[in-house]
C-alpha cells in the first residue's frame, strides 16, 4: 500500500485570503482587549475616582459586554449572515473608543469600555472562518488566529505603553477605534459571501442552544477558554505593577520584557501544534498546554522577585497560552452543531470575555487582600483543576464534512437553489456554498447519507 502523502494540501487562494482577512480583523479587536492590560493599572490611577476595584472593572467591563452578546450576535449571524453582523460590531466598537478617549474619570472609561464591549463580533468571525475554509484546513486556519491573538498581545505590550507614555490614556483608545474602522475595508473588500442553507428543523432557536449547552465537549471548551481569560486578565493585574516596583521598570519599558518573550513563545508553540494537527493527538497537547500554563503561574509566584525568574514563567506562560489559543476554536468548530456553528461559536467566545471581566474584578479585589505571589498561585490551581478535566474530551463525532466541486459560473440564486437541493438528500445537516472557490461545503450524518447522490446533484 502506498502510504500517504504525509504534506498538507495547500490552501486555496480563497482561503488562504479570507484567512489572513479575518485573522487581521480579530487581531484588530483583541487589541481592545490586550492593549489596555500593561499599563491600565499604572495610568489609570491618575483618573478621577479611581480605586484597585474600579480600575480591574475598567480593565474587565469590555468583557462583561463582550460576553453578554456573543451568543445573541452568534444567533443572528446564524439567521441573517456573518458579515452584516461584523460590520455593525466594528461600529459599536469604534464608538466606545472614542467615549473612553473623551473621559476624564474612571467611570467615563468604564462607559466607554462597555460600549466597545457592545460589537460582539469575535464568535462571528470564527464562524465565518469556518465556514469558509475547508474542514482539512480549519484547524490551520483557527491556528492562524491563534497565533495571531498571541502576536496581538505581543504588540499590545510594545505599542501600548509607548503609546500611553506619548498620548495618556485617551491615544490608546484612539488607537483601538482607528484599527475597528480599518477593519471595515479588510470585511469588505477581501472576504467573500458564503451561501448557507440548513434544515428547517435546525433553525429553531431553543433546540439550538439546548444542543450546544448540553454537549459536554463544548461545555469542557467554553470553562477552559473562560478560565484561560480569567486567569490571564487577573495576571496583568497584579504583574505590571510587580515589575515596576521590584525591578524599578517604568511601564513604558515593560515591553523590552514582553515582546522577545511572546515572539519567543510562538516559536515554541507552532511545532507542538504542528504535531496535534498531524498526528491526531489533539487532546494530548490541549492537556499539556493546560498543565505548562498552571507551572508557569507557580514560577512566577515563586520567582516573581526576580528579573530571569519572571521572564521564564512568562515564557512558559505564553507559550502555553498561545498553544490553547490555536487548539481550542479548532475543536469548537468540530464539535458544533450542524447550523449552529455561529450559536457555539458565540457561546465559547462569551466564556472568553466573560472571564476577562471575571479575571480583570477577581485580580482587582485580590490583589487588594493578597500579594502577588498568593494571586499567582490561586491562579494556577484553578487552571490545574480545568487541565485535570480536559483528560476527559472526548473528540470523536459522527458527522462528517464533505468538499464537493461546483460548477463553473455560478451565481448567488443558483448557488442558493444548489445549497437547497443539497438540503432536500437525506442524511444533509448542513450545505455551505462559497462560489469564489468553486466549492460546496457539506455536512452530513454519515450513517444515512448517499455520498453519490450528491455528487450527482452538483454536476
């Protein structure tokens, strides 16, 4: 037998464009998350009314209304399309950029940061990665995010103190609504329009979500990813100020420690989610990355004092960090439901924001109590016990997705009327047409679906 080719296929043109787009777009947003996190708790002192508490829920309001309306968001883009729904998102956070430039208290950015909140769009854009992409290159492309959220956070930690050192508070801010617009043009001008058709039956909101909270693979994902943010938010409350206290750092110098960490730490992260891919051994690494992430939080309470000491527990922190980045949103998309890819997606991009609200008033009201070596170590047993219940995902599904050829010149009625013969063979749960790539998504219930008459149905 000839053994197989073991070099992935390449991506499409498509899909190599519509990835970087919508890796740009999220890389885009998380920077509202990430840019604030090194020196919020320095600068946002000086605003009126600040106390320890008010500032972790100036750091943690954009995700409490990230949280509170991904799933909605997810829903709506399930119904009526993904891109309507990103755009009016990069709208809404434009807005509440330009709010919390403007303030001149800490409530004011509080407001502002709220309002960014509002364009809940990061589940969305998942989905529409997804479905947009090939299931043999979905975990690729949600690497790509990945690793992009960790090069994100490594240009957070560079540009945002320079920036607040030159501009305050409210040139940070700009800066976030400056990138949500530019977000506008990469939505519009590089992202295709998929076609989308789904069962009667799946449309149905209640069943929807029934399903995707009930599946225990998914819930196992949604506590990690809330966990992961949790922790991460409640770390750089406490960290930035440790730094500038016992290695007399000013927080516009705290990027020299960042960034070789964090460009580091992708290095070391891309083979092990290399070999994941490739070998299968998914849930392997997940733990691994789950337990790497939990020592690293040990290092850096134990060795938080030191300069080396707080370098190697960041880069053990975010290697581990970026590895669960890239791994989690793959099995999402795997996991979800036929026709409710944007209701899960919205669900685990709601624990990801909820628990950057959860870390940002559990670091705050900690570190008013404990130091920061105790803030570190409840931090890395909560992670522990999540990496303890992530040996127990299960991964094996009985749906399957196929990429079927369309035919050439087709246009956006015919692909819909395609999407809905596809729908009407049994054993169909799901019918995505992309005409830009000359592909029909298709998934199906394996167990009762007749391959060839699909086929036979795109000729």
């Amino acid at each position: 037998m000839t053994p197989a080719d073991p070099r992935p296929e390449p991506m499409s043109p498509v899909e190599r464009s519509t990835t970087a787009a919508l890796a740009a777009v999220f890389a885009m947003r998380m920077l509202g998350l990430f840019v604030v996190l090194p020196v919020f708790a320095i600068y946002g002192r000086e605003l009126a009314g600040a106390t320890p508490l008010l500032i972790g829920l100036a750091i943690g309001a954009y995700g409490l209304l990230q949280g509170i309306l991904q799933i909605p968001f997810g829903i709506v883009s399930d119904r009526w399309g993904r891109k309507p729904v990103i755009v009016a998102g990069l709208l809404l956070f434009a807005a509440g950029g330009l709010v919390a430039a403007m303030a001149d208290t800490i409530w004011g950015v509080i407001i502002g940061r709220a309002i960014q909140g509002c364009g809940a769009v990061s589940g969305v854009v998942m989905a529409l990665l997804s479905d947009l992409t090939r299931e043999s290159h979905r975990t690729r492309a949600m690497a790509i995010i990945g690793v992009t959220v960790g090069l994100s956070f490594g240009l957070a930690m560079v540009i945002g103190p320079l920036i607040a050192d030159a501009a305050g508070l409210p040139g940070i801010f700009l800066f976030t609504s400056a990138m949500a617009l530019a977000s506008l043009a990469l939505v519009a001008w590089y992202v295709p329009t998929p076609v989308a058709v789904i069962s009667a039956g799946r449309r149905r909101l209640l069943p929807q979500m029934l399903r995707v909270f009930r599946h225990q693979g998914l819930f196992r994902l949604n506590l990690g990813v809330f966990l992961l943010h949790m922790v991460m938010v409640a770390v750089f409350v406490v960290v930035p100020p440790s730094l500038e206290h016992y290695e007399q750092l000013a927080a516009s110098e705290h990027w020299k420690i960042y960034l070789p960490v964090i460009l580091l730490s992708l290095v070391l992260m891309s083979p092990l989610m290399m070999h994941a891919e490739r070998s299968g051994r998914v849930r392997g690494v997940l733990v691994l990355g789950a337990a790497g992430l939990a020592l690293s939080l040990v290092l850096l309470a134990v060795l938080h004092r030191s300069l080396w000491g707080v370098v190697g527990g960041l880069l053990l922190y975010f290697t581990a960090f970026n590895l669960l980045e890239a791994l989690m949103p793959s099995l999402v998309s795997r996991m979800s439901p036929a026709g409710a890819r944007g209701a899960a997606m919205g669900v685990y991009s709601s624990g990801q924001f909820l628990g950057a609200f959860t870390g940002g008033l559990f670091g705050g009201a900690l570190s008013g109590v404990l130091p920061p070596d105790k803030v570190l170590m409840v931090c890395a047993a909560v992670f522990a016990c999540w990496a303890i219940l992530a040996t127990g995902l299960h991964l094996q599904t009985r749906r399957r997705h196929l990429e079927l050829p369309l035919p050439a010149g087709l246009d956006a009625g015919s692909a819909r009327a395609l999407a809905e013969r596809l729908m009407a063979s049994r054993g169909v749960l799901e019918a995505i047409v992309v005409p830009a790539d000359g592909i029909v998504y298709v998934t199906v219930d394996g167990s009762r679906c007749d391959e060839s008459q699909l086929h036979a149905l795109v000729r």
